[in-house]
C-alpha cells in the first residue's frame, strides 16, 4: 500500500492496549503519538509501543505525522476528538458504539463529511474468522433461504463494577451490556444481513448494584422480514454464540475466548428430513483487529468508504436505541423512530 498510516492514539488506557497488542502487526499503520487524561497511562501505552506521550489532542492534532486519530476513549467522550481531528482534516477511526446517542453519532458523521475525512467505527467482531465464513456461507446459497437467526454474548464483567468506572452509570453506559458488547452482534447480523427496522426488547435492572441494566433480550425484524433474537447479560460467565437456520440447512458456532477460531457446524439433511448429517467446517484465523487497520488504512489511501463506516455505526447503535426505547415503553419501535433526525443519514 506503500507509506504506512500515521495514527495517534486518543485515549490510552486498558483497552487501547488490549487492542495495539494484536492491531500492532497490521503492516499499513505506525503508531506515532498517544495522549490520556492521565499522563501516566500514556506514557506507559507509549513505552510499550515504541510512540511518543504528549500532553493533549491539540498537541497530538498538531503534528503533521499523524494522519489519523484512533479513538479509545468511553463513549461519552467520542464526540469531541472525533470532530477536532476532522477540523484538522485527519482521518478518524472510533471504537464502538460510534457514540452513545444519535445526536453525537450524526455529529460525527456530519462533521468527517464536511471535511472530506475517512470515520470508520470499530465494529470488530465481523472481522474475524468465524464470522467471515459464516458470512461467505450464507452468501454461497448453501444455507437456502434464511428463516431466522440467533446472536449472544455475555460475560461477568458488569458483576465486577465500582462506582468510579464509568461503565457503572447509566449515563455513560446506557444499557450496559446492550452498549457494551451486543451492539457487535447486531452489527454482524447486519454485515450478514443487512439493515434492521423494528426492535422489541425486555430488560432486567436487578442483579448488581450499578445504574445499568443486568439483562437484554431484543427481537430483531431486518428490512428484509428476517426475525432474529440478540441476547446479552453483564454477570454470566463468559459466551459467544451464533446461529444461523436455513431452509437447506443450520450453521452453529459458539466462541470460548481464545481467539474465536472454533470451527463451523453445519447441520443438513440431505437425503431424509428427519435424519441429520452433522460436518465440522474449519474457520480462517484472522487478527480482527490488525485486519480493521488495514481496512482503515485502505479507505484512507484509495479515499473509498471503509466496510464499517459511520453509517454502519449509526445503523448498530440505532438497534441499541430502538431496543432501549422498546424495554421501557412496552412496545416495538422502529430504528428511525429511536434515531430521530439522525436517521436521515442512513439514506
């Protein structure tokens, strides 16, 4: 791709390290700098990665070296860096969810659009192995057509929660789990296929002390009138599963937290209904995360969309809006309801 990306790290803490120690490999970014609101954590993100700590996001903007920022901080605050580098003309790169309210996500949206910049969102998990060929497989026909879907994933991480992080309150991190790690669900359901339009959702707000919900559960009806069910939860042990059911056939997968490179069930009945022919179908194994830089990098470079662009953002955390929406009210509300004027992005 020739010169690599130059990027500059906004917002160092834990996950932005969980994240450079596998994106690190991708051959087409350099990390140039890195800021925190506490000095400390960046000086350590930079000793690690070999990058330079400076004192703020107009010191890391001002730097003609870095091309591009990547986003890291919690999602209260992705709004603000993300339209002061667009106002410096870099490139923008934002983990998921692009923010925590319409309102933010569209101004992002608007303001990288304005400045003729590249705004990817971090939406990892249709990046790696098992949902590529998940993906590939139900494009292929062999599946038939698409009855409905299942998607999951949960961990104990919200049982594990004080008061001083700001995953605790609900402010910062509405719907928990739902914000937190379902909205990857919805987003690959979404690379599989395509765009949802109504949600109905239930929600449990009883099970640790934080502000956020425990428990969401959400039925899913996609423009195209698939039914799907997403669930997540903030105190299980850990799980990842999807499940695809054809009218040809069902493909399973169930992640275990090491790297996602189980492989594939599928389950068919080729000669009789009623007699099922399990095989085991190998997953290609991906680095998710180097593979969204060199994604970032080649929407920079060739000033092409990126595959999870800021209306693949949009389209994820109206999912999450709608369901919010429908667990406090009773109903099912449409995405572009949840999303308001910002749904006039979505075209």
């Amino acid at each position: 791709m020739g010169k690599r990306l130059g990027i500059g790290v906004v917002g160092s803490g834990g996950w932005a390290t969980g994240f450079w120690e596998r994106a690190i490999s991708c051959p087409d970014v350099q990390l140039i700098s890195c800021c925190d609101m506490r000095p400390e954590a960046a000086r350590a993100f930079a000793e690690q990665f070999g990058c330079q700590p400076v004192d703020g996001l107009d010191s890391l903007l001002d730097d003609p070296a870095v091309e591009a920022v990547a986003i890291f901080t919690p999602n209260n605050y992705h709004r603000q860096p993300a339209e002061a580098a667009a106002a410096a003309g870099k490139h923008v790169f934002t983990e998921k969810p692009i923010a925590n309210t319409a309102e933010d996500a569209a101004a992002m949206i608007r303001a990288c659009q304005t400045a003729g910049v590249t705004l990817m969102v971090g939406h990892s998990d249709r990046y790696h192995g098992p949902q590529r060929a998940i993906k590939s497989l139900v494009d292929s026909g062999r599946l038939g057509a698409i009855a409905m879907a299942e998607g999951h994933t949960s961990h104990s991480g919200g049982a594990r929660l004080s008061q001083d992080q700001w995953r605790w309150h609900r402010s910062e991190a509405p719907g928990g789990p739902l914000m937190q790690l379902a909205v990857h669900t919805v987003d690959t359901m979404h690379c599989f296929f395509g765009p949802t339009r109504r949600v109905t959702a239930l929600s449990r707000v009883s099970l640790t002390a934080s502000e956020i919900e425990d428990v969401f559960l959400a039925l899913l009806e996609f423009e195209s009138g698939l039914l799907a069910y997403v669930g997540t939860n903030y105190v299980s042990p850990s799980c990842s599963y999807l499940r695809i059911y054809g009218m040809s056939g069902n493909v399973y997968w169930e992640g275990r937290g090491n790297g996602g490179t189980e492989p594939l069930r599928l389950v068919t009945t080729p000669e009789n209904p009623w007699t099922l022919q399990s095989e085991s179908l190998p997953v290609p194994e991906i680095n998710a995360h180097a593979a969204e830089m060199a994604e970032f990098a080649r929407a920079v470079r060739t000033g092409t969309p990126p595959e999870t662009g800021g209306r693949e953002g949009l389209r994820a955390l109206g999912v999450v809006l709608a369901a919010l929406m429908s667990a406090e009210q009773g109903r099912a509300i449409e995405v572009r309801e949840a999303l308001g004027e910002a749904g006039e992005l979505l075209g």
